[in-house]
C-alpha cells in the first residue's frame, strides 16, 4: 500500500467511524441542530403540594407507583423527570431544549391525581408559558395515559 493510499484508507475508516459507531459520551439527550431550533418554555401544574388526606385506599398502589410529581416529555424519550413543588398549590419545570416549530406532548403524574387515574396522570390545571392547555393527546406509560401536546413558534406563540 502507498502512502496516498494508506492515507486515503485513514481518512475512509475515520469517516466510517464517525458516522457509523456512536461515541462513548453520546446521551440520548434532546435532539440539537442550528442555533436557535429549540426554545425554552415553563411547564406549571395548579394542584396542592402536599397529599391529599382524602384519597381512597384504592389509590395506595397508585400513590406508591407515582412517587414525586413528575412530568414525561416527548422531546426526552418520555424519562420521568421530576417538577418543583412551589407550596402551596403548584408545580413547575423549565426546559430549553423543547423543539421549535414541532408537535410535542408530556404527561405530568400527580399523587393527588390516583382517585381520577389509577396511574395519576393529570388531565387539566396544566400550562405552558402561561398558556393553559387542555388534556389533547395520549402519551405512553402504563399504557395509554392522557397528556397534552403543543408546538412552540420561534416567537413563543404556543398552538395546541
């Protein structure tokens, strides 16, 4: 082999590699491109921070299945991540990764929720960027669970 051809062959195997093996500090973290395709927004959920005493024992399974408040974003591979209590009656998450321009959804799972849902998915009290939102898609979990979807303009504007 030459050496414009052992050369040649360096350059192929590094491209190959490149494109074809996924490096060790790789995360299934959200998706990037140019600067300025993702936009950050603010999730928050109207409901008490601290557990309702009146919840059926038919719930307990439920409670114990929900653990902290948390919400399911699409646009991380549905992870549960988990929101901040602001006591007395809400939750929040900011994110600044959510795509632009692209339908997304989440689903926020609430221990006070397990007497409406047996997984204690939300469906209402649920805003994003001050915008209230309605319970309009379905996000995978135990099955089929309600969330809510929206897109976010590059100007902030939140569609459902």
């Amino acid at each position: 082999m030459t050496a414009i051809s052992r050369s040649i062959h360096a350059v192929l195997v590094a491209v190959a590699l490149a494109i074809g093996a996924p490096g060790c500090d790789e995360s299934d973290g959200p998706p990037t491109g140019p600067s300025g395709s993702t936009a950050t927004i603010r999730i928050v959920f109207m409901g008490p921070t601290a557990r309702r005493s009146d919840l059926p024992a038919s719930a307990q399974p439920c409670v114990s299945g929900v653990g902290a408040t948390h919400t399911h974003p699409s646009w991380r591979n549905f992870a549960a991540i988990p929101l901040q209590p602001v006591p007395p009656d809400r939750y929040e998450i900011t994110f600044t990764d959510v795509p632009l321009n692209t339908r997304v959804s989440f689903r926020v799972n609430d221990q006070n929720s397990c007497d409406e849902n047996p997984t204690g998915a939300v469906t209402r009290n649920i805003l994003v960027n001050d915008v209230r939102l309605v319970q309009n898609a379905t996000t995978p979990g135990s099955g089929d669970e309600p969330g809510f979807a929206f897109s976010i303009a590059a100007n902030g504007t939140i569609t459902q």
